[in-house]
C-alpha cells in the first residue's frame, strides 16, 4: 500500500499563507501529499499561490456577495473539465480531501457526481458548536442559530464520507460525536498536525525581563489576545519584569490596536506588530521570543504552538486545545515536558488572565528547566512531520470501509473503525468502536473533553441516543441552487 502512487484531489476553497491556520494547514498537508502522489489541488481562489509538487485548478471567480463555500458546491455540480479537472471516465481519483464545511460539502459533491469510485476524507478543523459558543457568547441566540447551521452541514457532510479526520486528539472526539448521528457511520483518523523541526535555538543564562510572543488575529476575541496582556500587566504591577509581542494586527488599524494594547497591558509592556506573510519575520520572532504563549479560549489545534516547539522554544497552551491534549499525552511526552506547557481553564472565565499570570511567572521561575523541556519536546515532534501525517492519512483512508459498503445499523448498534497518527506516521488502529449519537446542539460536550489528556479518552455523557434520520435521497440525485445573498454579505461572512 505504501509503493501505490494515488490519485488524489484536494478540494480547498483557500489555501496558503494569509487566510489563517486552516489555508496554512490546507497547503502543508498538500504539499506533503504531493511529495509520494499525483495531486491536484481544486480550489476558488485563482490567485493561489504554487503549492510544491501538486497541480492547481481554480474556480471562476467568486462573484460579489457570493460565500466561498457555497459558489465550491456550485461549481462542483458542472462537469469536471470545464474546470481543467480529468475526464471523470479515463483519468478518476482514489481519493477525494474535503476540509470542514468549508470545502467538504464540494468534496463530497464532486465524488457523488463524477468520480464515484473514490474515497471522501473529510477534515474537522474547528468545533462548530463550541466554536460559536465561545466567540459569540455576547450573543447567545446568534451563537446557537450559528451552531446549528454550521453543525448541520458537517454531519451532512459526514454522512457522505468514507472517513472522518480529526486534526489533533480534540476534534477526532468531536468529529466521531458529529459523525455518530447520521445515516452512515464512516471511520475515523486523528491526523497530528506536521512539525517542522528547525536548527535549535541556543540561549545564554537568562537575565533581566522575559519576552513574550503571541501570535494571531488581534481582532479575533477568540484569540484571548486581552487575557494576556491583563496578565501582563497584573505581573508588571508586582514588579515582576516582562514584555509581550503581539503578532497579528491589521496595518490599517495598527495605531489604534497598540494603544489598546498598552492601555490593558501597560505602558512599556507591549509591542505590537501587524500581520505579515513573511515566513522569515515570523521565524525572528519565534526565536527572539523566551516563550510562545497561546492564550486562547478555545483551540482546535494550535499550529503556532508546534510550530515554535520546533525551535526548541518553551511554549504556554491552553488546555482547551488539540495541542494541549497532544501535549499532555504521556505515551508521547513525559509528563515533567508535556504537563508544564498547558495553563490550566478557570471554571470562572474571569479568573483567565490570573492563570496566565500564574503560569507566566512559573514559566521565569523555572526557566532553565522550562528550556531544557523544550528540547526534548522538539526532539520528540520529529516523528510528526507533514510527511507522517501524509502517510498516516492516506493508509487510513485506503482501510476506509467504503460509504457505499456501509449498511444502515439499528441504534447503537453501529461499529466504526478508529484509527490514529503515531510516531512517523504509523497507523494505529484501535479496532471497532461503539458509536453513539450526538447530542443537542449547546452547550456543547467538547468542553469536558478538553480536560482530558490521555488519547481516545471520551467525557462521560457525550455520546446520547437520539433518533436517527431517515434514508437520505441520492447523493448526486439533489440539485443544487446557488443560494443568493443581500446586501452587506461578502465572502467568508461568519468563516
């Protein structure tokens, strides 16, 4: 299975630096994909940048008001050719990678129409319940409504593939929670985001004030861009000396964001940069940096938190967070490397910023241990490169039980095949397990399942009986209908 060159799609609305995470995690996956296959990647932005080793074909342009998702799916409807894509008689594909609700449904689209001999993988990136839970929590009947739409075209999604991939230990549990409710219950593979392990960074005996490095959209609530900096200035009014970078903000906006900034971190504590896509800015941050912080309140993963592990740079997570699981995991770390790096959730969201000023300052404390840590950590991240994740992903889908073999079970009845990345992209295969059924839509169940840090853990009471759907018409048999937008909507409203 691993000499077999395959033919794979891609289907990615963005993908490359610039649009966040998912688009940086979209183009590392493809890359090292295209390293061992024939890869094209599908995608609805023609301004794509040259992702190494994989062809490129693109959508028309979006037209205004129009989301990426939808004109995908759109798009993915119209025979195949028209978009430089093979004649789906002569030249099909193995396999078919859809992300999330953005590019999935297109995924699944393209495959039930045109090439129905192939696999559909199918990503989890975000929660989309405790997602909107957490960003909109000012707004609770928005976040709900947004929770429900969203949730729904994942499982619609899920019901279509042949395996569900979960990037990191958190979303694998929420992408088999998600999944357990449809008609079809497809397998699942916990994918570990790729690590590029760099040259170490060498480090004198630390003196004087510690560096801090936050990366992310500062205008993202999300982010807990603000937690961060009140524990700043909470550590700074005791005396204790430290400064935090901020990565991240809008050029347009940059003035008023760095006077926000050191209003709630205080004057001199703060320093805030705008976004850029230069790889060699960020690198001279990381390495500037005595420790990368990810302060946020709710993360599917956390690429920048590996990322900086890479260096051999101590980093804090939050533990409700893919990485933090990964991390807290001791059949891959000890728990003296692993167990530091994660700051503990308050059941108070406003007791966040103490934490992290706790963690902070024993973060300085122990800071020549903290340093060594960080160097076993990264020795051990060489085992989980973009190449291993590539490997892992595609035997587990090759071992997918085809959508079209799986027979409607009784309730509770339905047996899945797990599978999950070890060390240099072995597949581990735990067996068959026992699915359930997802539960209401709030308050989601994913919240208990951050708190655990052992791998293929389940939070009690995530897996309700509820009834199952009836039959779903055909797949290919829909037709689709271009939804049309009012005024004030763009692209990505509510990504």
């Amino acid at each position: 299975m691993a000499d077999k060159r395959y033919r794979i799609l891609v289907v990615s609305d963005i993908s490359g630096m610039g649009g966040g995470g998912i688009p940086v995690f979209n183009q590392h996956i493809t890359e090292a994909l295209a390293k061992e296959h024939d890869v094209t990647l599908f995608t609805a932005d023609p301004d794509t940048q040259p992702h190494r080793g994989a062809r490129m074909v693109s959508t028309p342009p979006i037209p205004e008001g129009v989301e990426d998702r939808d004109w995908m799916e759109f798009q993915s409807t119209r025979d195949p050719r028209t978009h430089g894509l093979p004649d789906p008689k002569t030249r099909p594909f193995d396999l078919i990678v859809g992300h999330s609700r953005f590019s999935g449904p297109a995924a699944a689209e393209l495959r039930d129409r045109w090439y129905p001999d192939a696999k559909v993988a199918h990503f989890l990136h975000t929660s989309p319940e405790r997602l909107a839970e957490v960003k909109y929590a000012h707004d609770p009947e928005h976040a709900q409504a947004k929770a429900a739409r969203d949730s729904r075209i994942e499982r619609e999604v899920m019901d279509r593939a042949d395996v569900v991939v979960g990037v990191g230990p958190l979303l694998t549990v929420e992408a088999e929670r998600l999944s357990s409710a449809g008609q079809h219950v497809p397998d699942s593979h916990q994918l570990i985001p790729g690590v590029r392990v760099e040259e170490l960074v060498q480090r004198g005996p630390h003196e004087g004030r510690l560096n801090l490095l936050v990366m992310g959209r500062t205008d993202d609530s999300l982010k807990g861009v603000d937690d961060a900096l009140r524990a700043v200035k909470f550590l700074s009014k005791r005396g204790f000396d430290v400064h935090l970078t901020v990565r991240g903000a809008a050029s347009e906006e940059l003035d008023k964001i760095a006077e926000d900034a050191e209003r709630l971190g205080g004057k001199g504590n703060v320093t805030v940069k705008p976004f850029t896509k230069d790889a060699n800015e960020l690198k001279n941050d990381i390495i500037s940096a005595d420790a990368v912080i990810m302060p946020s309140k709710h993360e599917g993963f956390g690429l920048v938190a590996t990322e900086a592990a890479g260096y051999g740079v101590p980093v804090l997570v939050n533990q409700e967070s893919g990485v933090a699981q990964f991390l807290g995991d001791k059949s891959k770390f000890p728990p003296e490397v692993g167990q530091p790096c994660i700051v503990p959730e308050p059941k108070n969201p406003n007791d966040r910023q103490r934490n992290w000023a706790k963690a902070i300052s024993e973060l300085k404390a122990d800071l020549p241990q903290r340093r060594e840590n960080a160097k076993k950590l990264r020795e051990v991240l060489k085992a989980y490169s973009w190449d291993h994740a590539a490997k892992a992903l595609v035997e587990a889908s090759a071992q997918a039980t085809p959508v079209a073999q799986q027979k409607p079970l009784a309730q509770g009845q339905a047996q899945r095949k797990a599978t999950a990345q070890g060390p240099y992209g072995e597949l581990l295969v735990s067996g068959p397990a026992p699915v359930g059924t997802a539960p209401p839509v709030l308050p989601s169940s994913i919240t208990k399942a951050a708190r655990l840090t052992s791998p293929g853990a389940r939070a009690p009471g995530t897996q309700p009986q509820v009834p199952r759907p009836a039959q779903a018409p055909t797949p290919a048999a829909r037709p689709f209908h271009l939804p049309q937008f009012g005024p004030g909507q763009g692209r990505n409203p509510g990504r």
